[in-house]
C-alpha cells in the first residue's frame, strides 16, 4: 500500500467500480455481527454448560454475563485507544484478543477459566467494535457512508436473532460430541479469515494525528469504568438475585460516579487536556436526542426478544431454535428497512423516526394481543414481528445516521464509543427493566400465565415506544 493510499478515504463521493470499500465493509462488520452473536449465543448453551462443568448459579451467571460487563465497561476506552494506536491496529489487536479468548473459552476445563476467558473475550470485542463505526466514519463519505450505516443497523438488529438460532443448532448438532463447546469455537476461523483479510484491506493508520500524541485520561477512564460497572453489574445480576439492596446503592452509586466523570472530563477540557470523551461530543446539536432514542430503540429490542424468548422457552415449551427462528422476519425487515429508507421520498424523512416508534408501539401491542390467549398466534404474530422489525429500523436507523452526519472525523472515535456504549447499556436495560417485570408478573405457571405476563409487558414496551416517537414529535415542532 503506497504512502498515498494509506493517508485518504477508501471511499470518495464516486467511488467507481473500487472493490475495496466493499471489502472494508464487510471485514468490519462481519467482526461486529461475530462480537454481537457472542452476546446471545450462550444463552442458548447455558443449561448444557451448567449440567457439564457443574457450574452454580452465580458461575453460571458470570459466565453469561462476564463478557457483558467488561464489553460495556471498557468500549469508550477502546475507541480512545483506537485514536492513539491508530483504529486499523486497535481493531486487529481486538479481533486477535476476541479469537484467542474465544479459543480459550472453547477449551476451557472449568466454570473459574471460562469466566475469566468470557471477560477477556469481551475486553478483545471492547477493543475492536468501538473501530467499525470510526472506520466509517473516516472511509466512506456522501451517500456511501449513508448506506454503510444503513448496513450497519441491520448488522445490529440480525446478530441478536442469529445468536439465538445459531447456538440452538450447534448445540443441537453436538458436532464432535463437542457439546457447547462449538459456539465459542465457531469464532476461530472466523477471526483467523477476518485478520488475513484485514491486514491487507484495511487502510494503514494516519501518522499525523495530533491526538495520539496527548496519551490516554486514566483518571478519566477510573471514573468512567468505575461508573459502568456500578451500572452494569446490578442490572445483569440483580434480577436473578431478586434485587437485593447492593444492587440499588450499586445503581445509586454509579450516577455519582458519571456526574464526577462528566465534571473530571470538563475541567480537564478547559485545562487543554485530552479527556477520555471530548465534551463536544457530548453538545454536538442533536446528540442528546440521538442517545434518548439509542436508549429506547435498544431498551425495547433487547426487552421484546427476551421477554418473548421467555415465554415462547417457558411458557409455550418451545425448543431454543423455533424460538430463535419465529425472531427471523423481525430481523429480515429490520435490515431490509435500515438499507433502504434513504430511497424513501424526502418528504417523509423527517417524520420516519416518531412515526417508527409509533409503528414499534402498535406491533407491540399486537404481539401481546395475538398471544394474550395461551395459544401460537398463527400468521397474525409473525405480521406483528414484521412491524417491530420494521418500526425499529425506522426510529433507529435515521437516528444514528442523523447523529453521525455533523460530527467531524477527529470527534468519530469519541461519537463511535459513546453511541455503541449507549446501545449496550440500552441493551442491558431493556432485559432487566422488562425482564423484571415479565418474571414478576408471572405469579401463575403455564402458558396462560406466561401470556398473561407477557400481556404486562407488550403494554410497557408500547409506552417506551410512545416515549420515544414523542420525542420526535417534540423536535419537529421546534
């Protein structure tokens, strides 16, 4: 690679019949989708990893969850690395890290290794994912960022679903007599092919960034990773511990520990220094909004899929796989709709994001109702999925393509890893918001109180929705 293409875009306003930026894309986003399955797939696995290594409650707990909390916990910190290292080295150095944790995690002998693995595993993803967006960022421009955001988006919203149905099939297939095992180990070649091809597409790191040069904020990044797991650690473990009272001063304590970051990482700007987020990120116009909406849009995706895993699992007595694959037309439509709302007439542009959420509300309801009597649902409930898929995409996919389309390429690190912070904190709301809930008001065993429960909650996830459509509602006027 010359010295020239190293220091410009892949991607210019006429990119031509350059096979590269496609290439690009698909090498990054292929590591997003591999880092968001692994959020989901274990799931699936959980009982098999239980009766195997006799984990307990809480090992079991970690293992699913660990790679949750040092995801969230250390993803803003990967996008400032990806600043200082440059984001080709941080995100080959993350899928590196991701691979050989998810090796070890495949081969682990005991619950103690294959928690301490998971939480490598999720510091790798932390180190790479927080890159996808700031690549973007910086290689494709106009229209064709445009349309890689619109990729992106589904990308997001398929990888929750696949989690599901793959982990159903590798556990189902026993490949090897390799029990769970196959869902970490299903990483390798993946990770191996992605390194290969990443070493040789993906553009080589600008020298003359003046903001490597100013070092990493670890008082900032202290307050910061203390914050997230005051946050973070409750709300993945409390609910199967019936929200005892550390998780409630944990939560407590977490906002003292972000208003002490927020004023750390102010005054450190004012003084010149390098905060760990610059604060004008944070007041680009339109960013508030942007991360209310993330909030909701991933609070209610994360909140339907687990809810209704629940009941379709508990209640109906569904297989993990038929339950991953009745998710398949929410995630069809959802990326369908993301790569194409730009083609839409203008016109109605500017209405997409309250009218998705609207349509999100609606199809919620609608779950609640086709599946209110203890039954299947039948075609009804699969033209329900296809409304949350389709409503989603609508309040997300133009949300985060408004908030990206302002911010200016030495603030994309900055952006990338508040934006993908905020949707796994939304993630991890919405399953412990909405989760609590369904598992409180299933006070009856069976289908119809699963139903019943569910009921309870499809009423919530439309009052979220109806939230963030106002929110629209309320930009639109002003």
């Amino acid at each position: 690679m010359t010295a020239t293409s190293a220091e410009t875009p892949l991607v210019s306003k006429d990119p031509g019949t350059d096979n590269r930026p496609r290439l690009l894309l698909a090498i990054v986003l292929a590591a997003q989708f591999m880092a968001l399955l692994d959020t989901f797939i274990v799931n699936v696995a959980a009982p098999t990893i239980r009766t195997e290594l006799d984990a307990s409650g809480a090992g079991l707990q970690l293992v699913i969850a660990g790679y949750t909390i040092s995801y969230a916990v250390l993803l803003i910190t990967g996008a400032r690395l990806g600043d200082l290292l440059g984001h080709r080295r941080a995100y080959l150095g993350g899928l590196l890290l991701f691979t050989a944790a998810s090796l070890a995690c495949g081969l682990a002998a005991d619950t103690g290794q294959l928690i301490a693995f998971r939480l490598v595993q999720g510091a790798g993803a932390a180190l790479m994912i927080p890159q996808v967006l700031s690549l973007i960022q910086r290689n494709f421009t106009g229209e064709a960022r445009v349309r890689a955001l619109g990729a992106y988006s589904a990308v997001l919203a398929t990888g929750a679903a696949a989690g599901q149905v793959v982990g159903g099939v590798l556990v189902s297939a026993d490949l090897f007599g390799a029990s769970w095992r196959p869902v970490f180990l299903v990483n390798v070649p993946i990770g191996l092919v992605l390194l290969v091809l990443g070493a040789r597409i993906l553009p080589r790191d600008r020298r003359e960034e003046p903001e490597r040069a100013r070092g990493l904020d670890l008082p900032g990044l202290v307050l910061l990773a203390a914050a997230v797991s005051l946050f973070t650690v409750p709300l993945v473990l409390g609910q199967e511990q019936d929200w005892p009272a550390w998780s409630w001063l944990s939560l407590a304590a977490s906002v003292l520990f972000f208003g002490a970051f927020l004023a750390y990482e102010s005054r450190l700007a004012a003084r010149g220094g390098a905060p760990l987020i610059a604060p004008r990120v944070l007041r680009i116009p339109g960013m508030g909004r942007a991360v209310l909406r993330i909030t909701l849009v991933m609070a209610v995706n994360a909140g339907f899929l687990f809810t209704l895993t629940l009941h379709v699992q508990g209640g109906l007595g569904h297989s993990a796989l038929r339950a991953g694959l009745m998710f398949a037309p929410t995630a069809v439509i959802f990326g369908a709709v993301g790569l194409t709302w730009r083609r839409w007439p203008a016109r109605l542009h500017n209405a997409l994001v309250p009218g998705g959420f609207a349509l999100t509300a609606l199809a919620c309801l609608a779950v609640g109702l086709t599946l209110r009597d203890g039954g299947d649902g039948g075609l009804w409930l699969y033209l329900a999925f296809m409304g949350v898929g389709a409503g989603l995409a609508l309040a997300y996919s133009p949300t985060l393509t408004g908030a990206l389309a302002t911010v200016r390429q030495e603030d994309a690190a900055d952006a990338s890893g508040l934006l993908v912070t905020i949707a796994q904190l939304g993630q991890l709301i919405g399953v412990a918001a909405f989760g609590t809930l369904f598992l409180n008001r299933q006070t009856v065993p069976g289908a119809q109180g699963s139903a019943d429960a569910l009921w309870v909650c499809a009423l919530a996830l439309a009052a979220a929705s109806i939230l963030g459509s106002v929110a629209g509602l309320v930009r639109k006027r002003r």
